[in-house]
C-alpha cells in the first residue's frame, strides 16, 4: 500500500503578458506565454484522519493552512468528484516566493492533485485532472503540464509551445507579495480601452529557436505599469539587474518578483550577485527553463 506520494512542481515566469480589456465577469482576456521555471515546491500527500495542511521553508509563515490552501481546495475537489472524503496531510515544501508572481499557490494546487490521485488510486484522466485545475484557478492547468505553452480565454485554455534551448534567469523576491486583484485593479484603472490581446509571432519564434537575444528583445508584460505604479521601488531592482548585464528584465506576472534573462550560466550568476549585493531585492536566485510539471518523485 502507499504510504506517501511527493510531487515536485514548478514555478512560471510569463514571458509575454498581453491583457485584453476586463470581462462582465470580471476576468480579463490574456494572451498569456507561460514558461516553468526550475524553482520548485514539493507536496507530500500522506493518509490522515482529516484534511490537514503543514508548510515548511523560509516564505512558510505566509502560507494559508486552512481550507483556502489552493493544495485543500485541490484535494476537496477531487475525493468530491470520486465519492471520497479527502482525508489527507499534505506537507508543502515551500521554495517558490509566496505572493510573487511566479504561481506558487498554483503550483502547490496542481501538485496536490496529482499526489491525491496516486496516493488514492483515482485513476482521473489527463483530462479530468486539468478540468479540476482549471476550476482552482487560471494558472492551475500550466503548473500540471509545465513546459511553456500559450494560455487564451483567462489564460487556462493552454496550447503546448516547443522550446529550442535552454534559458537562463535571474528571479528577485521582493519583499512583501502584491495582490493579484488589485494589480489587475490598477491596470484597469491605467488602460482604459485595452486592446484585444494576441501572442506575439516573434516572441513564440524565439522560443522555437531557444534564442535569448531574441526572447529578450520580444518579452513583454502588460501588469508591469501596474505592479510598478503599486511599487515603485521595483525600477531599481530592474535597473539593477539591467546595468549588471541582464539581456531583459521583467516584472513576473502580477509581481513583485522581478525576472532578468540572461545570456547564459555565467552571465545569470553575475546579475544574481549584483542584485543580492544592492540590497534592493529580498534575494536573487538563479533558474533555467523550460522546467516539467508537476511529477510524482517518490511515493
Ligand atoms: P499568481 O502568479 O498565480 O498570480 P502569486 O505567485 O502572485 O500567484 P501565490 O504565491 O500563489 O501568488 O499566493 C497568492 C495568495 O494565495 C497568497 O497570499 C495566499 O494567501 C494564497 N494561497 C493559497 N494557497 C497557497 C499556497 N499553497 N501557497 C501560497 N499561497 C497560497
């Protein structure tokens, strides 16, 4: 009998971002390029008397325990499709930045799914998995497939994109998170009149062709007026890692963790050392990506 299923999971930086205007319900359209990231968290799912929750890392105190942990949600949402009760510990193991941009609540949401489905036998289909991450939220289904593909509609609608290399990057942990509502607030607030959003044809060849010169000339994303106009200190970090050699350097999604994209191995060290040494960011750690999804590692 299994006793314990671990699933590592990855982090994503959006390297395009493009945000139409906001939906009657409230959603935005996005033209959202996803890449995962090689920053991880890990969920152990062990059986319990009850649903339970545990976190253990340096971000653990800001994580939710109750049941509006995307991990609980998860594993409600799958023993109430299976008639089960969703009797279990999960143990995230946390090492994405917590309210950063970088999909860490996703991530830990996709990851206990798919340790629940083989600590219980579920058996769910690809297909049943990525409808119940699509209802935990819209980056939920690109933690599950990892990669880089291309969300539409509010950016759980994935298409898969082939990547040609590796890249390099730099992320830098801001302190304190930023509330995705409320940047997608505020970008309401500074583009009245959004335009209809639509991937950008260089940006993807880019990727096909696993260039980073070329990745970096395309990168965009439409949230960065409004993280920045929420946090202005982000410039310097941005500024930081640009004068340290950085081929671009980006907000991550909805903030404030900022991304820089580096030529190649040596390149991202140096930019990593500078922005630790300025003392605008919280911490800079290196990446590389394209990253897998969610995958079972012991259990
Ligand atoms: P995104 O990039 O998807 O907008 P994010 O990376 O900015 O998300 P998360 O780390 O996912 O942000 O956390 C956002 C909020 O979600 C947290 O402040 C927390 O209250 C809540 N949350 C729910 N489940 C989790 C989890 N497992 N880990 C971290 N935060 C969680």
């Amino acid at each position: 009998m299994t006793v314990a299923v671990t699933v590592r999971v990855p982090a994503k930086v959006n390297v395009q971002l493009a945000v139409g205007p906001a939906r009657p319900d409230g959603f935005h359209d996005l033209a959202n390029v996803f890449l995962a990231v090689g920053l991880y968290d890990e969920v152990t799912a062990t059986p319990a008397d009850s649903l339970r929750i545990t976190c253990s890392g340096p971000d653990a105190d800001k994580v939710p325990l109750d049941r509006t942990n995307l991990a609980a949600r998860a594993a409600e949402l799958l023993a109430a499709r299976y008639g089960l009760a969703p009797d279990v510990h999960l143990h995230i193991t946390k090492d994405i930045p917590v309210a950063g941009g970088m999909a860490g609540g996703s991530a830990d949401g996709a990851a206990a799914l798919v340790a629940c489905d083989a600590l219980w036998g579920t058996g769910a289909s690809r297909a049943e998995l990525l409808d119940i991450c699509a209802e935990l939220g819209s980056d939920v289904p690109f933690s599950l497939v990892g990669g880089a593909a291309l969300g539409t509609g509010r950016g759980e609608k994935l298409t898969p994109l082939e990547v040609g290399g590796t890249f390099h990057w730099v992320f830098a942990a801001a302190d304190g998170g930023l509330s995705t509502p409320a940047v997608y607030r505020e970008f309401d607030r500074l583009t009245p009149g959004a335009a209809a959003p639509e991937a950008s044809p260089a940006l993807l060849a880019a990727l096909r062709a696993g260039d980073p010169v070329a990745l970096a000339a395309a990168v965009t994303n439409d949230l960065q007026p409004a993280a920045m106009s929420l946090r202005p200190s982000l410039a310097e970090t941005l500024g930081v890692g640009l004068a340290a050699g950085a081929l671009a350097s980006l907000v991550s999604g909805s903030g404030p963790t900022t991304a820089f994209l580096a030529e190649g191995e040596e390149s991202a060290r140096k930019i990593a050392e500078a922005l630790t040494a300025s003392g605008t960011c919280r911490s800079a750690r290196v990446a590389t990506s394209p990253a897998p999804g969610a995958t079972v590692v012991s259990g």
